[in-house]
C-alpha cells in the first residue's frame, strides 16, 4: 500500500506523512482578507486545501480542518505601513468595517460552496479572538522577543537564530529590500508588528481595542498564530497557503509562534500552491487582472469546469489563465459528466478483478505529494476501458471523485441540460418574481426566449430547456 509523501516547503523535499500524534491530523489554512471579492487566483489554494483534506481522508485519516477570516489588521503594505484593508474599503464603500467585512466573508463562503470545496471544521475571525492574540503577545513580551516604537509593539527578529529559514531568507541582503523600508525606529528592518497603536491624529478607526501597550488592532501575521494555536494547539501538523505567504506571512507566524510556545517546529510540514498568472503577469487586484467565479458563469462556465482545470496542474506547478485553457477544461468536464451519466444506474457487472488495480493507480498518484493530474488520468482509464463494466466504473468513479471533489454523482443524477450561466439567469428570474420585480422577471424570461431557452414554472422551482 502506498505510502503518503507530501512535500515540505521547510525542508524542501517530499516526505512520509505521519502525524505528531495519534488522532486526527491537524490542519490550518490561511483564509482571506475580506475586503473584496476573491479572484480566480485566490481561490487556488483553497481548492488545494480541499484536495488534501480530501486525500487524508482517503488515506483513513481523521481530519481537524481550521481556517481564518482575516477581518482587521492586514495592512495594504507587508512593511506594517499604510491603512487596514479592511477600513480602506469600507471608506470607499460608505458603509461599516464590519459590514464589508460580513459581506466579503459571504460572498467567498457562496464561492467555496460551488466549487465543491467543503467548509473547515471550524471558521474563526479575528475581531472574534482579540484576548487570545494578546495573550501571546504578552508571553513574547515577557520572554524579551517585543519592543515598543512610536507606532506599536514590534517583534525583534534578531532574537530568533532560525528567522527566515521558511524562505531561505538572507537579512543582510533584505536590508535593502523595499518592503522593509518603512518604519523608522524599528531595530531591524525585517522586524515586523505584532500590535499596532491607532493614530492619535487623523480619522478614528473603526476598528480597534484596548490592551496592555495602549489602544489599537493586532498585526496580520499574530492573528494566524494566535488562532491556530488555540484551535489545533501549540504545535500542529499542516499549515497551508499560497507560495506569496512563504517570504513574509508565513515566516513571520513561526518566529514569533516559536518563540512564544518553544515548540520547534512549530508546525510539521508546510504546503503551498503555486500562483495562477493571467496573461504571463501574477493575478491580482492591485493590478487589474482579476477575474472571478462569476466572471466565468456568465460566459456559461460551470465551477466545476474551472476546478477541472486546477486538477490538470499540480498543486506546485504555475498554471497560466486563458480563456481558450478555461473552454478546453470545459469540454474534457463535460464529457466526464456525461460518461457519469452513462453509467450511473448500469447493470453490466465484469472486469471486478481489475478494480484493484485501478485504485491501487489513484491512490499511488494521490501518494506522490498530492499528483492529481496522474490522478485524474486514472479517472479517465477507468470510464473508457472496454474491460469494466458499466457496475465496476460507476464505483470506482464515485470513490475517485470522493477525492476529486468534482460532484460527479450529483451531475449524473441530473436529468436535464445544464449551462451555468443559463442556471445563473433562471435562478435570477425566480428571485425577481419572488420579490414582485414583475418588470426584471419578464426581461429575463425574453432574454432567454431569444437564445431559444424554454421555462417550465412550478411549485418545485423553474427547469429549463432548449426549444
């Protein structure tokens, strides 16, 4: 039986999974910053996540899944300088922090949901674990890793001897790095905030709170600390994120996490998803180049389409958006949906001597650090092999997508045409009649009769298909 190997971004090679100790395997993810919508890039390593939690659990683990919404403190600059994301938009947006904060949160859960990416254990904010991130601020105070300067409580990277080693970070050549070019009293310029003082002068800010060291808001990087630790405790074995967490977030978390508990490492292995470019440039909102799931349905793109599309890549390799790689991972999805279809109710039973054979592939691929691409080229051998019955692939098609996560067994038990971005218009329709919006509700109805899509109204919703 294969054994799992995952690679380790702390040790830079594959490695036996084994957890720290007995029961479930303890998993953090960093989670958003919710002042907008996430793009299609932010939502990779969330799909990431999902596939490895998914492939522990094939693998007879139990799973302890925690993830953050980051909802104050992480500031438009990784140098602790310029404002909150969070109040920024709420500026802009002429509302509360705490609204944009709920509405974000939201709307990024809805995304989740139709990517098939299930829901962690346990969701914690961090305007909703204020007591718990001082508390480890003052357990680095009391062991001298802080010191105050005019503008907080900053954490002393010189204290700790293995700083950087995450990122294989050189401090002599940062110096001269931009990013840590801000803030001038602070000893080091890798030295990061662990608290912020809210400004004496200027706008008050919605958000903040008394402590010891004066009245103000925790740091981005203490806030993940802080919650994992009392989730999953002081020392754990997964924490996952995105490949632009490594130089920064993620090494900060675990000098003052170290630091704090004693604990080295302080968590086991580190996993990270590489980025997904758009136009051969990172996607980004400061940039402009963002596109998000919504994007996708109106061109008529299921999720499910655009989570087939990530399992094509490995979870370390750079995938590039475009559109024409969107459309041809529609059409491969489709197709596995519709062979789904085929199958599903069969009753020709043979080749259940080769069942083992074909699990035995899936899980070996799964094994080699998570390798869905080989993984779902197994999915494929199985639906069009001439040697399995219609019995064998439905069964073996269903565990694989217990891992693949691309609901297989839900498409294949729909009975109708499906088209994302007609679902998307029809289910509008249906909330404008809900709500008496007549007018809308007609303009829709013949929106779709001009692309020749017929409704059929009843107590059970509204189905639709072409004339």
């Amino acid at each position: 039986m294969s054994e799992l190997r995952l690679y380790n971004t702390l040790t830079r090679r594959k490695e036996v999974f084994a957890p720290r100790e007995p029961g479930p395997v303890r998993v953090y993810s960093c989670g958003p910053t919710v002042y907008g919508h996430a793009h299609l890039g932010n939502m990779r390593p969330y799909l990431f996540a999902d596939l490895l939690k998914k492939t522990l659990r094939y693998f007879g683990y139990e799973v302890r899944h925690v993830m953050n919404i980051t909802d104050v403190g992480h500031l438009v600059s990784d140098a602790d300088e310029g404002e909150d994301k969070i109040e920024l938009a709420a500026r802009e947006e002429g509302v509360s922090a705490w609204d944009v904060a709920q509405k974000w949160t939201d709307v990024f859960k809805a995304d989740l949901a139709r990517l098939g990416v299930e829901e962690p254990d346990i969701w914690c904010k961090a305007t909703d674990h204020i007591e718990e991130q001082i508390e480890m601020i003052r357990r680095l105070e009391e062991k001298g890793f802080t010191y105050r300067t005019s503008d907080g409580i900053y954490f002393d990277t010189s204290r700790d001897p293995h700083y950087g080693e995450l990122a294989r970070l050189n401090l002599e050549q940062q110096q001269a790095q931009e990013r840590i070019g801000g803030t001038t009293d602070k000893r080091h310029p890798s030295d990061f905030a662990v608290w912020k003082l809210s400004p004496e002068e200027g706008p008050r800010r919605q958000m903040e709170w008394d402590s010891p060291w004066g009245r103000g808001f925790p740091g981005w990087h203490i806030e993940c600390s802080a919650m994992s630790s009392h989730y999953l405790g002081e020392s754990f074995d997964i924490h996952t994120g995105g490949v632009d967490h490594i130089p920064v977030h993620h090494t900060n978390e675990i000098a003052q996490s170290e630091g704090a508990y004693g604990k080295r490492p302080w968590v086991k292995v580190w996993m990270h998803s590489a980025w997904m470019m758009f136009e051969k440039a990172k996607m980004s909102k400061s940039e402009g180049t963002t596109v998000t799931l919504d994007h996708l349905i109106e061109q008529g793109i299921e999720p499910g389409a655009y989570r087939f599309f990530h399992l094509n890549a490995h979870y370390r390799q750079q995938t590039s958006y475009s559109e024409e790689a969107i459309e041809g991972s529609r059409a491969a999805y489709q197709r596995l949906v519709r062979h789904a279809r085929e199958l599903r109710g069969g009753s020709d039973s043979r080749g259940a001597d080769l069942v083992e054979g074909f699990r035995a592939r899936f899980r070996a691929a799964l094994a080699d650090d998570l390798n869905a691409p080989q993984a779902l080229a197994v999915t494929w051998e199985v639906v069009r092999s001439d040697s399995l019955g219609s019995v064998e692939k439905w069964r073996l098609l269903c565990e694989f997508d217990s891992v693949l996560g691309l609901r297989l067994e839900g498409a294949a038990a729909v009975d109708v045409e499906t088209d994302a971005r007609i679902d998307a218009l029809v289910r509008e329709r249906d909330e404008a009649r809900a709500s008496k919006a007549w007018a809308r509700a007609d303009e829709l109805r013949d929106q779709l009769r001009e692309e020749g899509i017929v409704l059929e109204d009843s107590r059970k919703g509204t189905r639709w298909h072409r004339a």
